[in-house]
C-alpha cells in the first residue's frame, strides 16, 4: 500500500499574492514500485456548487456556466523512475501566481459559488495501475488596502422606512422609532462590525433585536439567465427583551473566514454582501432594515 501526505511550511495554509509556496510531498510505500512521473498541479477557480434541488432552469445555468479560471500551476516533481521501499520526501516551491489576465479573488465557500485553490500531486503508475493522488486546499488572501475610506452611516428605522412592508403588517407592529450609527459602510474582513442603535420609542413590546449579515451570489451568463440567490451567513442578538430609549444598545460583528471575501464581479459570478438589523415583536412580526456593505481586505 502506497500513502501521499502534502505538508506544507505554513500551517495554516494561508498566501497572498506572490508568495512562495514551499513545502514536500512524503511518499510511504510498503513496497519498491516503478512509476512513470510524479506530477504537482494548482488550480484555483470560480466555479458553482451543484443546488440540492435542481429545476429545469436551475440545472441549465449550472451545466452551461463555465467555472472561471483563476490560476492554474503545473510541473514535474520527478521524472520516470523507482520509488524505494518506506519514505521518500520530494521538496516543493512554486510562486503564488494568478493567471496574466486575471486578479486574485480570495478563497470563499458560499451557498452556490465556490472559489477554491486545490493543491494536488499524482503519481502515475503503470499501464493499467490507478494513479495516486492527494490533494489540499490553499487558502488565497488579497494583499491587503492600505488605505480605504471609512463610510460612517446614521440611520432611523421607523414603519414608513422599511420597504415592502405590507398594510396588515404594519397595523400589527404599530408604530416604533430607532436610532443608530453604523461604524463603516466599507468593511474590512478582519475587523468587527460596529455601530450602536437606541429604541427612541415601540407602540408594539420588542422581544428581541438581531444583526443578520446575507450573502448575495449571482452566477449564470447573459443568453441563460443569472441565478440570484441572498442566504443568512450568520445571526448575532444585539438584545432580548423590551429596551427603553435610554439603553444605548452596541452592534459587533465578527465577519467569519471562508464565508465572507472582499466584494467582487466578473462576467458570470458577483458575490456582495448586506447587513440586516432585524426587529421581532411580542407577536411573532419581524421586520428587516438592509445596509449594502462593501467588503475588503486590510490586513
């Protein structure tokens, strides 16, 4: 029996723009064998995650767009020859490297888009022997901005300010005041969302207030149609409980890694993000209030 291990120098598995990659492929083998080349690919790509449940329309954006290739990374690690019984250890390096044409997007695993950087090594065997290959995923991070323009926002949230709300709902969540201030509109990825919010006045008990951050991913091509889905990445309660105007209530976020990457847009694939500050009544009503945000990378 033949194993591949891939250990990489960095441990966390984590690289920017440029950057060496360095590391060695461990090779256990039972037995001395031949093999006809032992071989390293990286690909990094935009691709989509197959829906749970397909519809006709679903299945044909899904089958007919194409996966868009971010970098792609190829070469021998050894040449024909005899692979000696126990270990044997190949060292690695290569740059972290996109395509020309192409930016770096960094590493993010959503509802339906994915982008990923597989590391993969093979060992081709003989005519008719399976190949052997191990694979790990790299995670790509954007250098980071060292300047951005921090977007402060104040808000009131009051029923007229709420869009799509219907005339039933509003009779049953009366009439209410809220105020607040959103730190930045323009969000580094490993820096908290912050901000505060003050409930002025509620006709309607309050149960409980929530920050909800939502993914928006769109993907497809202009002659099939775009799929456009938004899905709750994370819910954080700012309060539980009827709060008094006095009450000067913090919002703190914490953006999570893999799920959320700086907002970008190609031909076929955008991924933006939006904050929810959500409103629950005694009466099981809820209520939304949305802020586009833009994320970004600083560090």
């Amino acid at each position: 029996m033949t194993k591949i291990e891939i250990q990489l120098k960095k441990k966390n598995k984590t690289y920017t723009l440029g950057e060496a990659v360095a590391g060695v492929c461990i090779i256990e083998s039972q037995k001395e064998f031949s093999h006809q080349g032992i071989n390293l690919q990286v690909i990094g790509e935009i691709s989509m995650r197959e829906p749970p449940k397909e519809t006709e329309e679903l299945e044909m954006i899904f089958r007919q767009t194409p996966n868009y290739e971010l970098l792609k990374i190829n070469f021998s690690l050894a040449p024909n020859r005899k692979i000696q019984k126990g270990r044997t250890e190949i060292p690695f390096e290569f740059l972290f490297q996109p395509l020309s044409e192409n930016k770096l997007i960094e590493t993010y695993h959503g509802e339906f888009i994915q982008i990923n950087y597989v590391l993969s090594i093979s060992i081709f065997r003989r005519k008719f022997s399976k190949k052997i290959i191990k694979s790990v995923e790299l995670i790509a991070k954007l250098p980071p901005k060292k300047n951005y323009t921090v977007l402060a926002k104040d808000f009131i949230i009051r029923p007229n300010s709420i869009e799509n709300l219907e005339k039933e709902t509003l009779e049953k969540i009366g009439e209410f005041l809220i105020r607040g201030k959103i730190t930045s509109l323009i969000c580094p990825i490993g820096e908290p969302f912050t901000g505060h919010l003050q409930v002025i006045s509620s006709t309607k008990k309050i149960q409980s207030i929530d920050l909800e951050l939502i993914r928006q991913e769109t993907c497809g091509m202009q002659n099939i149609g775009f799929l456009k889905e938004e899905s709750v990445i994370q819910t954080v309660q700012l309060v539980n409980g009827n709060v008094s105007g006095n009450v000067k209530i913090p919002i703190y976020m914490l953006f999570p890694k893999l799920f959320t990457c700086p907002t970008f847009k190609t031909l076929n694939y955008k991924i933006s993000f939006k904050i929810n500050i959500v409103i629950h009544f005694v009466n099981d009503i809820a209520v939304r209030e949305h802020f586009q945000i833009e994320m970004i990378r600083t560090n």
